[in-house]
C-alpha cells in the first residue's frame, strides 16, 4: 500500500512538472526581455542581438534592450547573465571567446558550459588572411613557403590576446608548421595601421573588418577560414582549397541563457530565433555585414560550444599560451 502511494504522489509531482512547463511555455514572455552583449556595440553579437531582438517583439509584443557589458574578454556581461533569474528574459549573446576564455584564464566568474543553458548558435563570421602588400605571396602555398624561409623573422599583427585572430593565427603557425611572432593590439582597427605599414607581415580578421582595407587596396587578401567561401568575397579561397588542409577557424555568436531556465522556455526561444534566422531580410542585413546565419537546435549549440573548448585548449597548448 506504502509503494503505491509513494507511486501515486511520484506520478501526480511528475504531471505537476509537466503541467508547469507547459504554463511557463505558455507565458513566456510574460514582461521584457533583455539581451546582454558582451562587447561595445557595432560588432557582429551586437548585430545580431538587435535584429534578433527586434524579431523577438514583433512575435511576442513585449520590448526587447539590447544591453552593451564589455569587459574582461566578455566575462563581464557573461557573468551578468549567469547570476540573473533563469526564467528566459535574461539572455547573453555571446562570442567565440567564450569558448577561448577557459584557456586563457585561470579562474573564470562562473563555469562556461554549467552556468548556461545553450538557446541556439546565431552565427558564423568568416575570417580572413591578409598579408602586407610587400610580402612576397600571392596565396597560402606562396606564404608559407616565405614564412618557412624566414623563421622568427616575420610578426603577425591580431585584435588582442585570447579573441579569434589570435587563436587563428596560432592555429595556421600550428598546421604549416611556421615561426612567426605574435603583436596584439587593442582592437583589429588598431593593428590595421601597422599591417599597411610592414611593421606586421600578416593578419588574421573578421571579413567585415578587413574588408575596407581590401577593397581599398591597401592589403592583400588570401584567404577565408570557414569552409566555404564568404559571400562577401566569392572569388577568395578557403583556406583548405588555398591547400592548407585541416585549418578550419571562425568566429561566432550564439544565444545562452542562466542554467535551471525551464527547457520549454528554452524551446520557445530557440524556434522563435530559428524563424528569425531563416528570413530573408534578416538573412540579407548580416549578410551584409560579413555574417552568416547559422540556427539549429539547443543540443547541437552546446555540443559546439564543448568542441570549440576543447579545440581552442589544444591550440594554446600547442602555442605555450599559459592561462593569466
């Protein structure tokens, strides 16, 4: 008699649970939502955080903020987002160095994958190899054969320590097997100067940020790092085709929210993000911007987010970066 009342009350909680899941699905938004972007506005996250966001209105009729919190290599906002309430209308959009980060750091505010419930990846940014119009290559094969001729002779210029032209950077020196020293500035814009100049050799930066001093024939393009050509650039190899093959490297944002948000809330957000992503207009305005639209599932965002940790933790290894 004991165990079927033990029974009976698991039963009646387990449909108490379903029934709550369904309410908190059904009132999902029940008031505005937030978006936290970990960086200064103008970027890609930032992007597409407000034509998400904007898209997010138009479906549920609660406002959306898109709150800009820079700092500490993205941890700031980041950490904002997993210490707020997991109901849903906290979110983070985060980028590539959320993944990065565990190698860059000792200590981080919260755990990178436990604090975090995966919403959907949102995008890819293509990056792109350029070199200094004086070196003396016209496309990979070419570059390497030059940087292997001049061991330690020759820099590599990147937005800062820790971001995805860093890691790009000592990914290529990894798979070609090349010697090349490392000189972070704050911000891509900042090494562009230098880069123009000789002072640096090459570069590895987003398309969107590059591309003004390619079309201005101020440096040389060789190559993108995605496995397919950047639609901004369709005459540009991939790096793969350029014959480096295995080197593959983006950077890319995606949608978390705080770990214990309900996972049909979660659902809510990730078809709605989804629909988004698959409009033409929304599609058109990142393309124009040097972004590709990604989507997909929940699990197959988190399981991306590990992978992308684990790669980049091979890759700071194999580099000698030691964590600050």
């Amino acid at each position: 008699m004991q165990l079927k009342t033990i029974g009976r009350g698991l039963a009646a909680a387990g449909a108490l649970a379903l029934a709550a899941g369904a309410q908190a699905q059904a009132n999902f938004p029940s008031k505005p939502i937030t978006i936290v972007v970990p960086a200064s506005p103008g970027g890609a996250i930032d992007i597409a955080a407000r034509l998400i966001g904007a898209r997010f209105t138009a479906a549920w009729g609660q406002p959306v903020t898109i709150e800009n919190k820079g700092g500490a290599a993205g941890m700031l906002g980041s950490d904002f987002v997993a210490k707020a309430a997991p109901d849903g209308h906290t979110l983070a959009l985060v980028a590539s160095s959320h993944a990065i980060n565990p190698s860059m750091y000792k200590k981080l505010p919260f755990d990178t994958v436990k604090s975090f419930e995966p919403v959907v990846q949102t995008h890819v940014v293509p990056l792109m190899l350029v070199v200094n119009k004086d070196i003396p290559a016209r496309n990979v094969t070419e570059l390497v054969s030059y940087l292997k001729g001049h061991p330690g002779q020759v820099s590599y210029a990147s937005s800062g320590n820790g971001g995805a032209p860093h890691m790009s950077a000592e990914l290529f020196r990894s798979v070609a097997g090349v010697d090349i020293a490392h000189v972070p500035y704050k911000g891509s814009t900042a090494a562009h100067p230098d880069l123009i100049a000789g002072r640096t050799a090459l570069m590895f930066d987003t398309v969107a940020a590059v591309a003004p001093q390619v079309k201005g024939d101020k440096v040389r393009a060789l190559a993108v790092t995605t496995p397919r050509r950047s639609s901004l650039f369709p005459e540009l190899p991939t790096m793969a085709e350029a014959g480096l093959k295995g080197y593959e490297t983006s950077t890319w944002g995606g949608l978390l929210a705080p770990a214990g948000t309900p996972k049909d809330v979660i659902a809510k957000l990730n078809a709605e993000a989804n629909k988004a992503l698959a409009t033409p207009e929304l599609r058109e305005k990142l393309a124009a911007a040097g972004i590709e639209p990604a989507g997909g599932t929940p699990q197959q965002f988190g399981d991306f987010i590990q992978s992308e940790i684990a790669r980049w933790a091979k890759v700071a290894k194999s580099a000698g970066i030691q964590p600050d």
